[in-house]
C-alpha cells in the first residue's frame, strides 16, 4: 500500500468516527476544502506534515494517535517521491 492511500484511509475513518465530513473536518483543520479533496482523490502525493497537524488537531487526536494504526504497521508501505 502506497503511504498516501494510508493516510487517506485513515482520515477517513477517524472523519467516520466522529461524524466529521470531508468539508467539515477542512472548515476545523483551517485548510482548504480543494486540500482535503487532493488528499482523498490521491492528487497529493505528499501530505506536509503541518497538514497533518491541523488535521489531527480539527480531530482532536495527537500525531501519535493518527499513526498508532495497524495501517501503519506494515512495513511495506511505499512513499512516492
């Protein structure tokens, strides 16, 4: 699984989790709904990691939490360059 898919997927269960949509969990993360688009659509190859911040901070969650998943485990997760 590419690292990208992971986040994807991850963001959104966490959004299922907490009945957060796409649009909502942007307007809380103060980001634009075309980035959170990006993410889920697999246009952004690589998600900065302040965006994953003010991601984790619009879900209440700490960066630890967000990849303290068994997504994340696998040690054949490919980054894209």
């Amino acid at each position: 699984m590419k690292l990208e898919e992971a986040i994807t997927k991850r963001i959104l269960a966490l959004c299922d989790q907490k009945g957060i949509t796409p649009n909502k969990l942007a307007t809380l993360a103060g980001l634009p709904s075309s980035t959170i688009r990006c993410i889920f659509y697999g246009r952004s190859k690589n998600t900065g990691t302040r965006t994953l911040l003010d991601v984790c901070q619009a879900l209440d969650i700490t960066l630890f939490d967000f990849f303290n998943d068994d997504l994340f485990k696998d040690k054949g997760i490919e980054g894209t360059y």
